[in-house]
C-alpha cells in the first residue's frame, strides 16, 4: 500500500470524504440500500431502495425492487466499490461511490449493481460467478466486503467450491470487480474467517472468525458450541503485503468474534469486535483491542447479560437452559468515534454506549424491538408484536439516525424463531449531545413493503458509519 497523499488531494465524487468531519458534515442520506431475501428460494432476492428523506412524501416508504436472477443465493453483508479510503492510494483519487457489490453468501456468487444514472432505481450491470472465486481466490461463500486503498477486499468463510479449507480474503478490482487473487500471502494460524477491517494509517489489517460453511450454512450446532470450536480470536496483519503477524486470543469459552469496528480517527490504532455468547453463562460481550508497545492486546469493556425466561416460551434450542441469551451479532461506532451501537439480536435489545472512553464505554439508552420471547412492538402497531429482532445496525454519518433491521441468517432465524420471521426496518433518532433513542413513529417499511423476503444489511446513500475509513483527520 503506497502512503496517503498529500492534503490537497481530491476526489471527483464529494462522497469520497477526506476526514470523518468532512462526512459528518455532508448532506444527510436520502436513501437507504438494503438486501432481502427468500427463504424458501422460491423466488430472487432483491435489493429494496428505499427512501430516508423526512421531507418527501415517500418517506419510509420502498421506491424500486431490483430482483437477482437467480434463486438461493441468500444476500447478507454488501458494501461500495470505493469510499474514503481511496484517497490512500494515488491511483484511486478520482474513484466514484458508484457501484453496490452484494455477494450471495450461500450461492457464493456476487452481483455488481450501477446506482447511476439513477440511484432510486440500481441496475444489475455484471455477476461475478462462484468459479472465479474459487479458481482465482481459492475462496466461497463471501460474506462480508470493504473497498479498500489497493482493492476491494471480500472476506470469504470457505475455501474453493465450499469446502472447509481456510477461509479468508479475495481481493477485488476497484473497476473491473475481477477477483485477482487471494489476500493473504502469509497466513499464520490463521483458519476461520468473518470480517476484515484496518488502521490506514498504521498499515494494519484485523480479521475475525466465525466458522467454516459446514459449522454454519444448516445453523447453530451446539455440539461445535459446547467443544468450543467456532471462532474465539482476532488477527491482525501487515495491510500491505497480507502477511499475518499476531493472534490474539479471547479465551475459548467466547464463541463467534464476529463485527470489528476500528475507529474512525485515522491517528487511532483501536477498535472494538463483538461476541455472540459466552459458554461460561451465556452473556455476549464486546471487547477493545489497541496498540500496546510492539503489538495488540484486548479486554473485555462490554458485558451483556443473558435474561431468565420461561422455557416453556423458548425455542427449543433454548429450552435447556431457561434463558435468553443476547445473542450480540451487529455492533456500530458512530464517524466521531463517541457512539457505539450494540444490538444483542436474542433479546431484541439495542443499546447505545458513550465510547469516548473506549476502555470505559457508558451505557446511556436502549430499545427493545422484536426478541426470542417479548416481541417488543413498533409504537405505530403497539398491539404487534415484531418478530425477529434487533439485528442489524446502521448509523448515518453524523450519527442522528440509526436504522434497524431484523433478519440474522436463514438457518439461525428458523432455529430461535421457529414460527418464521415476518421482515421489518425501524428508524431511531439519537441524541448525539447527551445520549438517548427514539423511534420514529413514521418510519416502518415491513412484511408487504418486502413482499415477503427477510432484510438484512442496509447502506446509506452517501455512506455511513460501517462503510468508510478515511486518510485525514
């Protein structure tokens, strides 16, 4: 990776922000991107846009359904092919946030969407298919995307054609959406995969770790969860050459380290990653990893209680233990680095902590929407209960509006919502001064809206809090 340029470089695209003030001045989103899907496979997943402008008459409201041509492909994670972080590399300063690459994490193809001419209506304009993938990459089932200085990097949970060889990254072309080849050019230990992250700045990459496609495409095997042998570690790398340099351990009894999310001050060499349960008593938790001397430690700053419950309102995986656990799979830190969102999925609880002490994040607001047993109601349906729960996050760029989906991953909501998940997207207005939530009573695009598929990762128009690292302060 070549060093930032100088501070007069520019990109043609004004979403292309030199620093996190830059983006959190910007103009607020008008549209939210959000993928859906079926299933049963009974018909194409979709991309839904849908409208997040206060000021319109379709607020709230879904404006274009862009269906995939094929079936099963079980969109998840997605992301731009370029945001802030090509003003790291001079070949990329004129780079357009133009594209939307969404993989098909069961299917392991990726679909290549043009926003232009216009971006109510995105069109499928290339599909980069499951043997490219495999005979360039070595890799399937991507999961998750970042558009980086020198590509775009897709983390991948299998090896070639599915199979349970290391997961790990593909680089992208920033133009072309090639698969060139693989990341990594030294490995280490490392073996399981989920997200990808870096410090720019430091020239400093940090992977995840969840599982290989037999851990995870059926759901969760509580044989594997029992023996502790899903994912409890982080990596961290050399950004430029993908050589590995360290493992960190978070200790066994922490299953699935799933989301990272570094900070977004280019100088800072911290960030936090979530965790889904504890074996020792079923709490999820979020941990801080950050520079000590020569390399990365980490420490636990989050703890997440599981909550009493009748079993007899549990899901039968639940049952055993009379008990809801959070469940914490999707974490947000707002572009100022002062705000971070947790959702814990299980009880249908997100949380909203004040960061600006990383090592001692203060709890100062939470909503419960949807959860295993309580079903917490929308306020413009009081009388329903939502199904599913809070599950996805994403936070705008000045850290004002928060938005809330409710599918997790097909095999995992048939095993703690075995009456089906009827699909939503919630908005919540945040206090950035002092902390707190609302929901807003006017924005509720569910079930119809949808017709049907379960929605999962939303992006924002513009950009938003998980979608950009930036060069400047």
């Amino acid at each position: 990776m070549t060093s930032p340029p100088h501070a007069e470089s520019r990109s043609a695209d004004p979403t292309i922000y030199r620093s996190p003030a830059d983006a959190i001045a910007a103009p607020p989103e008008e549209l939210a991107y959000l993928v859906g899907f079926d299933r049963a496979a009974h018909r194409p997943d979709a991309l839904f846009t849908v409208c997040t402008d206060p000021a319109s008459t379709s607020y709230g409201q879904v404006l274009s359904v862009t269906e995939m041509p094929n079936l099963g492909d079980e969109l998840h994670h997605f992301g731009w092919n370029a945001c802030s972080s090509a003003l790291a590399h001079a070949g990329h300063q004129h780079a357009e946030r133009r594209y939307l690459l969404i993989p098909g994490l069961r299917s392991s193809r990726l679909y290549v969407l043009d926003t232009r001419p216009d971006p109510t209506h995105p069109r499928l304009v290339k599909i980069v298919e499951p043997a490219e993938l495999a005979e360039r990459a070595g890799y399937s089932r991507p999961h998750t995307l970042h558009c980086g200085p020198d590509g775009v990097f897709l983390s991948c949970l299998g090896g070639a054609d599915g199979n349970d060889g290391p997961g790990g990254v593909a680089l992208l072309d920033h133009t072309t959406f090639e698969v060139l080849r693989a990341w990594e050019t030294r490995r280490g230990p490392q073996r399981l995969a989920y997200d990808v992250w870096w410090h720019l700045r430091h020239g400093v990459a940090v992977t995840s770790e969840w599982g290989t496609p037999s851990m995870v495409e059926d759901g969760l095997d509580p044989q594997l969860l029992l023996g502790r042998a899903y994912g409890h570690a982080l990596h961290f790398w050399d950004l430029a050459s993908g050589r590995h340099r360290q493992r960190v351990d978070l200790g066994d009894e922490h299953q699935m380290v799933l989301e990272l999310r570094p900070a977004h001050d280019p100088e800072a060499d911290w960030g936090f990653a979530s965790v889904v349960v504890s074996l020792v008593d079923l709490s999820a938790s979020v941990w801080l990893w950050h520079r000590d001397g020569d390399a990365f430690s980490v420490r636990k700053v989050i703890t997440v209680p599981a909550e009493p419950a009748d079993p007899e309102r549990l899901p039968p995986v639940l049952r055993p233990f009379g008990a809801v656990p959070p469940l914490v799979t999707d974490i947000d830190l707002s572009v100022d680095d002062r705000w971070l969102y947790v959702s814990a999925w299980g009880t249908g609880e997100l949380i909203q902590y004040d960061v600006t002490d990383p090592f001692e994040p203060r709890r100062t607001d939470s909503v419960r929407l949807g959860g295993i047993v309580d079903g917490g109601a929308h306020p413009s349906a009081p009388e329903t209960p939502l199904t599913g729960g809070a599950q996805m996050v994403e936070v705008s760029r000045d850290g004002r509006r928060v938005y809330l989906t409710n599918s997790l991953y097909g095999s995992w909501d048939d095993q703690f919502h075995p009456d089906g998940i009827d699909p939503w997207m919630v908005k919540l207005d945040a206090d950035t001064d002092r902390g707190g939530l609302r929901v807003d009573q006017n924005f509720f695009p569910h079930d119809g809206d949808f017709a049907g598929r379960r929605v999962h990762q939303t992006r924002l128009a513009g950009g938003d809090a998980s979608s950009d690292s930036y060069c400047y302060r």
